[in-house]
C-alpha cells in the first residue's frame, strides 16, 4: 500500500461517510483513522445483518481501535431527515465537517424489464437523491472548511451504449452521482473539491459475494485500493477538482508498482478484466482469446474435429462427453445459448431430462436459463478463462430467467475444467 506517511495529513480532519459499516465505506473510513481523523460513519445498520457483517457501532469499534475518533449515525440516505440530524450530531461533536465521501449505494444489475419498480425507485433515492442531498446538507459546513472535499463512489460519464444496456437503471443512477460531481465540482469551485472514484476491476465486499457466488473473490481486489486511492485524492488541495479517477491510473501516478498486494489471490492480477466493475470504460478490442484451462493448462481446440467443429462446436462436444447423471440430478436446469459473433447461433445444454444432452439449436424442452453472449467469450467461459459472474458484471453475458440455475451452472463449470 501507500507508502507511510508521518506527517499523518488527515489528523483532526472530520470525514462523513455514507455507507461506512462495511466494504469500501469502512476501508476508507480506516484509512483515514489511522492518521487520528474523525469519522462520522453514516449508515443504516444499527442491528447486525442476517448475511452482511457490521454495523456502525462495530466500525466505529474498529476506527477507534485504529487511532481515530468515531461518531455512529444511523442514516439511510433516503430520509433526508436522518441526514440532516446526523450532519448536525457530526458539527456538535468534531466542530465541522472537512470531507463528505458519497459511497452508500444500491446495485441490481438487471435489464429493464427484469427490474421491480421499488429496485429502481431504491437505486434512483440512494445513489442519485441521497448522493444529492447529502452534499447539500453537508456544503455549507464543507465551505467552512480550509481543504474540503467532496468524493463520490461514481463511473467516468462514458456515453457508449454497452454501459446501459445490460443494466440501464443502474447505469443512470450511478451516472446520476457522476454529473453531481460534474456540476458541483463547477459550482463551488475554489471552495470544495468535488471528484469521482471509480475501481478499475471488482472490488471484493459482502454485496459481491450476494451477487457473485463462491469463488468470485479470486478475481477480484480487495478494498485497500480504494482506500488508499481516496486517501490520495483527500489530502491533496481543493483545487484539484472535476475529475474522474480510475483508482488503479492514480496509484500509478503515485508511483505504486505493485499491484498484486491489492489482489485478494495474488498471482491473478492479469485475470482482472478491463470493465469487470460494471460501467468503468470501453472494452479494449481483444485479439482472438488463447483457450486456457483453470490454472492456465493449454487447452487444444485445435484438434481435427475442432477444425471443423470450431472453437464452440467443439465445447458442446466436450460438455456432451462430461455430462453425468449425478450433473443431471444435481442441476436440474435446462440451458439454452444465444451467442453472437463467428461462431455464433443456438446452443443448448439439458440438464434436466433424463441422462441429459448439448448441442446445437433449442433443447428438446423449454429452457430454464437463456444466456446471451458472444461466442468467444463463452469459449472463454467454458474454459475457465473467464468466470461467469464476471462476465456477467461487466455485461458480457446477459442472463434471462432462472437466477439460481445460472449460479448452479458455474459450480458445474468448476467441475467440467478438469475436463476441458
């Protein structure tokens, strides 16, 4: 990480923080503690959650422990009167408030027909209006302040379609915290830094593992770059201001070469794809994929029968020889593949009738999962080159129907790579 500073340039700065019981809220609230800041750990988790660790009293446990002072408020971002009491709870207590970091947020990375009118009433109040409102809430007391800072958890404003279409409520809310930064950067400009920060690759926290399923973490890095790419932004002076900030590019610029640190399985750092976190930029155009196994093993589609075959004719041909019984009765699914590109067409794999089968066209029975993507990033998939939560994440794969068959579908995956 960082390398450590003595002059400790956050020490008696007063940060608010949405969203700080856990994940990236409370790893950069910790950043922050260790220089002596105060933290006002403003979230909505008084009583432990059944599956999310951490509440604000166990974070402000751990900033004390950590050498800051902490103040928990119980604050969901769409009562604005909970704002408000906190904000003035947090000047009572510190005296004021330095810095505002905006980073409560809703995620459901569905289309538009699959998501429920409260999932995007929800994403639209937290991430757009809460954001929103709690910087209004907290500017005249940041103006107050001699290096104030506002930093929004919010994507680079990227207009290509692809950011939209696989999750387009998401997408607007996440922008909606992007242009307050936009506007309000310009509007207060000389008075309060007003930037973005956005992780390169997934990052690991609670909701991944809700969204992604076991074994998601191994592509992901761990909160610390945030951490300490938020750090980096909020000690440097208010006239840097208006910018959009990947966390990986700054920390280059910082001079940090290494980082595997931040990788939660060091040695995969090359697996983070470009856009895994949903909305980061365009993709780059990739070369045609190398067929790799899971741990890397050359896998070779290049076999007579591939020629003719192609790369996902002859993964339906490997699928079909490594279906068992105890797959059929273990899923219980039926799959079907819309995939576009060369190799492109229909694809099935049933694993609900008896004995099971893959191959081309619709399956004999109506499929549970309808998954959707390109045909070399299936091959990519199946050959444990690419996870398939990932794909999903960064809109690769778009997935229509049965959730949990789908989820069920990457076990087996993990199983067939010994295969593939």
């Amino acid at each position: 990480s960082l390398p450590s500073c003595t002059c400790r340039k956050l020490a008696g700065c007063t940060l608010f923080i949405t969203g700080a019981s856990r994940g990236i809220g409370k790893a950069i609230a910790l950043k922050a503690a260790r220089d002596g800041a105060n933290i006002v750990i403003a979230a909505k988790t008084a009583e432990p959650h059944r599956t999310l660790p951490g509440t604000i009293y166990s974070a402000a446990k751990e900033i004390e422990e950590a050498g800051g002072k902490a103040l928990p408020c119980i604050v969901n971002v769409r009562e604005e009167d909970q704002i408000i009491k906190a904000v003035e709870k947090a000047v009572k207590t510190f005296g004021g408030i330095d810095i505002l970091v905006n980073n409560a947020s809703a995620i459901s990375l569905s289309g538009t027909l699959e998501t429920e009118t409260k999932k995007a009433n929800l994403m639209m109040d937290v991430n757009v209006r809460g954001t929103y409102l709690t910087s209004k809430i907290c500017l005249p007391h940041l103006r107050k302040s001699r290096n104030a800072h506002i930093l929004n958890l919010s994507p680079p404003l990227n207009m290509n379609p692809m950011w939209f279409k696989n999750h387009c409520a998401y997408t607007i809310s996440k922008y909606g915290m992007s242009m307050c930064v936009l506007g309000m950067a310009e509007e207060f400009r000389g008075e309060v830094a007003v930037n973005a920060l956005w992780p390169k690759t997934a990052i690991y926290t609670a909701a991944m593992d809700m969204l992604g399923g076991s074994g998601v973490e191994k592509q992901c890095r761990k909160t610390d770059i945030l951490a300490d790419a938020a750090y980096c932004i909020l000690t440097k002076p208010k006239s840097f201001t208006g910018n959009f900030i990947i966390d990986e590019a700054l920390l280059r610029e910082e001079g940090i070469k290494d980082f595997d640190v931040y990788a939660v399985a060091p040695g995969k750092a090359n697996s983070f794809l470009v856009g895994a976190s949903p909305l980061f930029k365009e993709e780059k155009k990739s070369s045609q994929p190398k067929h790799e196994g899971p741990e890397g093993a050359k896998v070779n589609l290049e076999s007579a029968s591939a020629k003719s075959l192609g790369p996902v004719g002859e993964t339906f041909r490997v699928i079909q020889g490594a279906i068992t019984e105890e797959f059929v009765k273990a899923i219980q699914g039926v799959f079907m593949f819309e995939l576009s590109g060369d190799d492109g067409g229909t694809w099935y794999i049933d694993l609900k009738t008896q004995g099971g089968s893959a191959g081309s066209g619709k399956p004999p029975v109506k499929a549970d999962v309808v998954m959707s993507m390109s045909s070399a990033d299936f091959v990519r998939m199946f050959t444990g080159k690419l996870k398939p939560t990932m794909a999903f994440m960064s809109g690769k794969l778009r997935i229509s129907g049965n959730m949990a068959l789908a989820m069920r579908l990457e076990k087996m995956l993990v199983q067939l790579n010994s295969k593939l």
